[in-house]
C-alpha cells in the first residue's frame, strides 16, 4: 500500500518468531525502515523506527494504517476487552 506521500509505501508483514503482525514502513529503495508491531502475546503494539530519522507526518500516517490494517488479537478480538 502506498503513503499519501511520495517516495514511501507500506506492506504488512507476520512475524512468528515474535508471534505477531505489523505494518511495515519502506523508503523509495524498498528498505524497512520502520514498523508498527501488534504482538499476539499481550496485543501490546509498538512503533520502531530501527534508529531512522523520520518525518512526523510520515510516521503520523504509518500509525494510521496501522491502526486500521492491525485487526484486535486474542481475547480482545470482538472488542470486549
């Protein structure tokens, strides 16, 4: 999925050694640069930016499909929790 914003897009990715889903942040040269994770453990989510210096409104945007991307995990999946 491409970003409002040229030059970044966004792929979501599983993770099974973290037991996990996340939104992944590319640059123009298909580099990960950033992440948005969900963790199937807790349902804790996390952003890292691996040490990047990233524009606010790019990782404004990141959080935002996350958001949107990231179904609930575990017992909160109905939303009751």
């Amino acid at each position: 999925m491409k970003l409002a914003i040229t030059g970044w897009r966004t792929q979501i990715a599983s993770d099974v050694v973290r037991d996990g889903l996340g939104v992944e942040l590319l640059n123009a040269a298909g580099d990960v640069v950033a992440e948005v994770f969900r963790s199937d453990v807790d349902g804790a989510i996390t952003l890292n930016t691996f040490n990047n210096p990233l524009p606010v409104d790019v990782v404004d945007r990141l959080i935002s499909i996350a958001r949107d991307r990231l179904p609930p995990s575990g017992d909160d999946a109905d939303g009751s929790a």
